[in-house]
C-alpha cells in the first residue's frame, strides 16, 4: 500500500507528511503541494489557493499563476492514474 506510516503519529513522535497531497471524493479533487492548494468541484475548473497567505481559501489566484494550475494539474492527473482514480 503506497503512503507514509501512521506509527510515529501513535508514538507522539512527530512524523514528516507527505510532499505532495492528492483525493477524489464524489467528482471533487484536490491537490496540495508545498504552500499551494488546488481544488475543483465537479464539472468546475480548478481554483489555486496560497495556502499559507489565505488559510480560509477565499482568493482563488488561479488565473494570475497559470504555471502552477499546470504543474499541479499533471501531478493531479499522474497521481489519479496510479491510483485508478481514472477513468471511472
């Protein structure tokens, strides 16, 4: 099973997470890496979130960092691909 062990968690010892973050949930996706977070509803574009400047994600920068949107959105797809998240 791919991931990162929960053990040290259960230990209180403090465990390094995961570089890049990815889900699927009923059509809605997101994907997290370093301060970005990028997410989309079904059906919806992606909205990118500068995560650690709007912790709410209420400033969807997407169109003024276009280099992101396409970076994440091929880490998005490469990880759903592995993981069978598509096609359907």
């Amino acid at each position: 099973m791919m991931g990162i062990s929960l053990v040290p968690a259960f230990r209180s010892v403090k465990a390094q997470g995961h570089d890049i973050l990815c889900n699927e949930h009923f059509g809605a996706k997101y994907i997290r890496k370093g301060g970005w977070k990028m997410v989309a509803h079904p059906g919806k574009q992606w909205q990118l979130y500068k995560i650690q400047d709007d912790e709410t994600e209420t400033y969807d920068v997407a169109a003024d960092h276009q280099d992101i949107v396409a970076e994440l959105d091929l880490l998005w797809s490469k990880w759903a691909r592995i993981n069978q998240v598509i096609p359907k």
